[in-house]
C-alpha cells in the first residue's frame, strides 16, 4: 500500500508538530512555510520543501493549512497559482476562525473544485500525535471518511462534527473554554494549596482521584439538562451557595484572587436571587439561557 503524501502549509509550533506526527508515521510530507528556516528541522527528518505554496498544494491530495489566522490562511488560497491546483484536493484548514470565517473558506476552496474540511485542535502542539488528542473537524464527509486513516495519526481522538464546518468554531468556542477553565481553576485552587503547605504533587494527586466523581457528576448535570428535571433532592442551590461562601471566606484571608471562584459563587447568587434556591447545581444552565433572552 503507497504512503500517503500530505502537504502541511504554515510550520509554526504547531504545524512543525503536524509535521513531525506525519513523519513519524512514515508518511511522505512535503512542507512550507514563508520563513523557510522554519523547515530546516523537518527536511533533516525527512520532509520536502516545496518552493512555492502552489507547488505544494500540488504536490498531495490531502493539504493541511496551520497558520496564524483567518487572513493568513485566506492569503495562502489567493497566492499565486494556487486556484488552479486546488481542484480535486482535500483542504483540511486547522486555522482558527469565526464561524462565518470558516464558512467563507468552504467556499472559497469549493468553488475552485476542493473539498473542504474545517479542523479544530483540542491541544498543545506537545500532543499532537498522542492516541487521547482530541482534534475536531467539520466539511465535507466524503472527504473526511477518505483521509480519515491519515488524520487519526495527529491524535487518535478525530470527532466528525458534520457538513457544516461552523460546527467546529461552535464547539472550539465552548470546548476550548471548558479546557482552559479547568486549567485555570487548577492553578488558581493549587495556589491556594500551596499557601496552605499542600504540596503541589498531593494536591495533583487528589485532583486525579476525583476525576471518576466529577465525571459522573458532569453526566447527571447533562441528563437533568436535556430532561430538565431540576429537582435538589441531593444539595440545593442555596446548599453550594453556603458552602462556597465559608471557603471564600476562609480563602480570602489568604490575600489571593480568586477569580474563578467568585464568578461561581456569583452564577450560585443569580440562581438563587431568581428562585431557584431549592433546585440542583444543573439549573444555572437554565439560568444561563433565560438570563440571555432577557
């Protein structure tokens, strides 16, 4: 069976690592980046330079584009002799953008005889090539179920979101919030930790165990969301909002922000200043949507 030939455009930090997983996964790459210093490293691993971009947009039927932003990307597609060579080919744009941004690439990939896939990265340019990286991607399903086999090697984790490739912006602006909240609340929480003589290893430690908990209480949160059934029966609203208030208070007198802990308690405060005291944890979701129509 041939090796699949793969154009990657753009080798900043993380394009060198979509690179690099593809390279390592015996794939032929060919690359290109508009300082070409950058490539220096892949071509001692193997990799070819293309002298232009639409030589290398040539060169593969699966083109990769990871560049700073939606004009940078746009500006790779508008290079000269690059329409032409898009026809037939699979763009895979991992650029991040707007949703109506990510449209406009569809259609200027589409109306040249591409076939267009939006891509969102659910990780660190470390990651990449790791079988738990999540990267998410949205177009045109043809396309994705052909190079799907290929894809998987930049994270094992590869979610089709659909035909429209809006879909990813849409889950990148709420996954990515999710992901780099959590990571705040750690630093912020351990911080706290640390002024308690927590030490850091421990503090990570119990973290961890208490990852099958939270898990399972993400998954009644989203039952009693969809269902709505927003009965307290185990802890009320106004039971988390005391609790909370005594461990703000306490951490308080430690001197450090806490930021994020503020801005739950305040989500438990609007909750309950709306009547919804005697209801679970799930229904600031519900708060959430009314308050956005108000």
């Amino acid at each position: 069976m041939p090796r699949p030939t793969v154009t990657v455009l753009g080798l900043g930090r993380m394009g060198s690592a979509l690179a690099r997983a593809l390279l390592l996964r015996g794939c032929d790459v060919v690359v290109w980046n508009r300082s070409p210093a950058r490539a220096e490293p892949l071509v001692a691993s193997g990799a070819k330079l293309a002298n232009s971009i639409a030589e290398a947009v040539a060169a593969s039927d699966l083109v990769l584009i990871c560049v700073l932003d939606h004009q940078a990307s746009l500006a790779l597609l508008d290079a000269a002799g690059v329409a032409e060579k898009i026809d037939g080919r699979t763009i895979v744009d991992l650029t991040s953008g707007l949703p109506e941004e990510l449209a406009a690439r569809q259609t200027s990939i589409c109306t040249r005889g591409g076939r267009f896939i939006a891509g969102g990265i659910m990780s660190l340019p470390g990651g990449i090539g790791r079988m738990d990286t999540l990267l998410l991607y949205a177009g045109d399903s043809a396309a994705f179920e052909a190079h799907y086999p290929t894809l998987v090697y930049l994270g094992g984790s590869a979610e089709y979101l659909g035909p429209d490739p809006r879909a990813v912006a849409h889950v990148m602006s709420t996954l990515g919030v999710f992901v780099e909240g959590t990571v705040a609340l750690f630093l912020e929480t351990s911080t706290v930790a640390a002024h308690y003589q927590i030490p850091m290893d421990r503090y990570f430690r119990l973290t961890r165990l208490t990852r099958d908990m939270l898990h399972n209480q993400l998954r009644e949160c989203a039952d009693r969301v969809v269902s709505r059934q927003f009965g307290g029966e185990e802890a009320s609203i106004d039971v988390h909002l005391d609790f909370v208030q005594v461990l703000d208070a306490a951490v308080a007198r430690t001197g450090i922000p806490t930021k994020l802990t503020h801005a739950f308690m305040e989500h438990l405060q609007l909750a309950s200043s709306r009547g919804y005291g005697d209801c679970d944890l799930a229904v600031i979701a519900e708060v959430l949507r009314t308050e956005s129509s108000r």
